[in-house]
C-alpha cells in the first residue's frame, strides 16, 4: 500500500532565510485575503464564484500589478497554493465540515507550501533542505525522512520555524498481530473508556496551562501595544500556546499507537465532534438555556481532541492492517448489556449505570464502551455478508497521516 507521511522538523535559518520566509508567508496570506475578499465581492454582486484556473488569472495580475509588486519577490508556486487552500476552505464550507472561510490575520498560521517535488532538494547527510527562493535550509533531523518528497510545508510557531516534508512510499500490507476488536466510549472524566475495562486518563493539557494561559494575556493586555515589553509578553502567550498544542499531540500519539498495535478492529462512536462544539453558542430561542454547561462540555471536548484521536487511530490501524469502525451513538448509553433493556432512567448519574430492568449495574463508560463493540461486530458482519451500508463518515482512507 502506499503510504503518506509527513516528517516534521525545526527549521535552523539564518537572519536573511527568516526575513524572507516571514515575507513569504506574509504575501501568502495578502493572496488569500484579496482572494476571498474578490469571492465575497462577486457573490454580492450575484456573480459567480472564481475557479482555480481564474483566481490564478487574477494572481498574475497582482503579481505585475504597480501596487503590489513586491509580490514577485514570493515564490510563485506557494502563493497558488494558498488559492487551492481557499478553494478547500469553501468546499469545507459547502460540505458543512467548517465554517464560511475567514480573512487571515498575521500570526495566525502562518506557513507557505512548495508543491513541486522538483524544485525541491533534500540531503540528509547534512540536514539540510533546498527551497526556491531561500535556498539551503538546515533542519534538526531528529528522525530519518523516508520515501519520496512529495511536497513541503514552512510554517511558523510559537516564535520558531519549522518544516513538515511529506513523503510517498510503499509499504507493505501488514496483518494485524493481534485479533482483538474492541469498543471505545469516549467521555470527560475518562479521555477514552475501552470495552477490556481499561480507560485513558482525561487530558486535560489546555485546563493544566490555562491558568499560565490567563496571566500571560493579562500581563500582555496591561503593556503598550507593539512596544518592546508588548512584543516579549506576546511571545510568552505563543509560547504556551505551542506547548499545549504539543502536549496533546503527544498524549494522543502514545494513546493511538498502543491501541492500534493491540487491536485489529476498533469500534468507536460517531459522533459529530462538530456540532457538538457549535451546539454551545444557543439559538435566539434556546439562548440562556444550558449554554454555560455546554460550553464547558464543548470545550472539554475540543481540548480532549477527540476528532484528532479518532483520525490517528483510523490510519494507524490501516498501516497496522486493522479497521476502525464508526457506529452510530443511539443508545449506546441507555442499553443494558446484560438483558438487552433501553431505558434513560438506567443511567441515574453521570457515572453510574444501573439496569431497570435487570439490576445490572457498571461503570457506565464502560457499559457504553462495551454497546459499541457490540454495534460495531454488528456493523462489520453486516459489510461482510455484502449488505450495503453507508459509509462511515470520516473514516476516509489514504489520508495523510502527520507525525510531530
Ligand atoms: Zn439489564
């Protein structure tokens, strides 16, 4: 099978090599805000939207424009890439997996991509990476980069640089080691219960530097803007922004490649991690009503990254020859697991399950863990008899996998 990965590494520039990559990406984000402000513009005047094709026509003509000339100082391929990136963002939008594309603002995101694997040079032997326009790069190769460069990411965090050079290669197809299935409810006071009983501590990386969080924006909101004092406070703030990003990652790494290499089939609900988190702004009917709690909830859930642990965990148990299978989350909490019965009133607490029927009583995570390996063995017989059944959302294969 082929394999695509991304290897991602500090950037070592010299003075002259980051003045141009903030250039770079500062011309990235000029393209993609004249391109989306062109877009919004055509649609009030009840015009169509711009394809590919004619956003790069317009490109052109900003790049030879008198006003913004400086835009051919960026490499030209980069900035095309950031109106497919805008592209993507308006599909993301129609498809309702994201909102209406915003304008980008400096220091948020800020990165360019090289797509042309020819343009693009890279010697291992002494770390470093050719890119047009900057030209030899030295990186800290922590990790050897294998297969064939396929395109490659600059981007810019918490104050450093850093690229993520992603790859093709073939693997080959492994079975899994293991035949173990197993069903996962996923929670706030347990990050991830599984259906062997054992569970995954909550994450809780963001409530931990929270607190750090709160005093380092405080500090920085009482300096005078872009002074000097102003500048130091705001590193402070990216700086723990970028460690909490980090320590989350590497808890979900550790969490999905464990379960991946001890499963071959992992069943796990589908929820729509989405709505979820939007469902706490409240409706002007509903507004007031449970809103606080909710957005409590929401957040413990974006912080917990339940989506990124659900995305790591379907292309681990690929490259490790397993399933991930996506369940829908009716009932999984209200069903007894010993007698079959569907009751709200089972679950008399948050954490406490306790049969009406039956009297069977559990953890409830657990119970719901063990519904979903059950709706999941279901599901899976089901595909295998040739039944047709809908795909599973977000269980798309041969997705690029990104590893830190
Ligand atoms: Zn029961």
């Amino acid at each position: 099978m082929q394999r695509l990965q991304a290897f991602k590494y500090e950037l070592r520039p010299d003075g002259q090599q980051q003045r141009q990559m903030r250039r770079f990406a500062g011309s990235c984000r000029f393209v993609y805000n004249q391109a989306l402000a062109l877009q919004k513009a055509r649609y009030e005047q009840g015009e169509k939207k711009l394809g590919y094709a004619g956003l790069c026509k317009e490109l052109t003509a900003w790049r030879n424009g008198s006003e913004t000339l400086w835009l051919k100082d960026a490499p030209v391929h980069p900035l095309q890439q950031t109106l497919k990136d805008l592209e993507r963002a308006y599909s993301n939008f129609f498809a309702k997996r994201a909102d209406f594309p915003r304008f980008k603002k400096k220091g948020q995101s800020d990165s360019f991509r090289y797509p042309d694997p020819n343009q693009i040079k890279l010697d291992q032997a002494n770390s470093r990476l050719f890119l047009p326009k900057l030209g030899w790069l030295r990186f800290r190769q922590s990790r050897e980069v294998l297969g064939a460069v396929r395109n490659v990411t600059v981007s810019l965090s918490g104050g450093k640089w850093f690229v993520s050079i992603q790859t093709e290669r073939e693997v080959e197809q492994l079975s899994p080691q293991s035949a173990t299935a197993v069903g996962i409810d996923m929670g706030i006071a347990r990050f991830a219960t599984l259906s062997d009983g054992t569970f995954l501590e909550p994450l809780n990386s963001f409530k931990r530097h929270e607190t750090a969080l709160r005093k380092a924006q405080q500090f920085m909101s009482r300096k005078v803007k872009f002074s000097n004092n102003w500048k130091k406070a705001k590193a402070r703030v990216q700086r723990l922004h970028s460690r909490i990003g980090n320590t989350r990652r590497d808890y979900l790494h550790k969490a999905t490649t464990t379960i991946s290499q001890n499963h071959a089939m992992v069943c796990i609900e589908d929820l729509q991690v989405r709505n979820m988190s939007k469902s706490a702004a409240g409706t002007t009917e509903q507004s007031g009503r449970n809103v606080r709690a909710k957005s409590g909830l929401n957040k413990a859930i974006l912080d917990q990254g339940w989506f990124e642990f659900r995305r790591q965990l379907d292309y681990k148990l690929a490259w490790n020859g397993g399933y991930l299978i996506a369940v829908p989350p009716q009932n999984t909490s209200r069903t007894c697991p010993a007698c079959g019965h569907v009751s709200k009133d089972s679950r008399p607490t948050q954490a406490r399950f306790g049969c009406v029927g039956c009297g069977f009583e559990e953890n409830a995570d657990l119970v719901g863990a063990i519904n979903v390996l059950r709706a999941g063995h279901a599901r899976f017989a089901c595909e295998v008899s040739g039944a047709v059944m809908p795909p599973a959302a977000g269980t798309r294969r041969g997705e690029s996998a990104y590893l830190g």
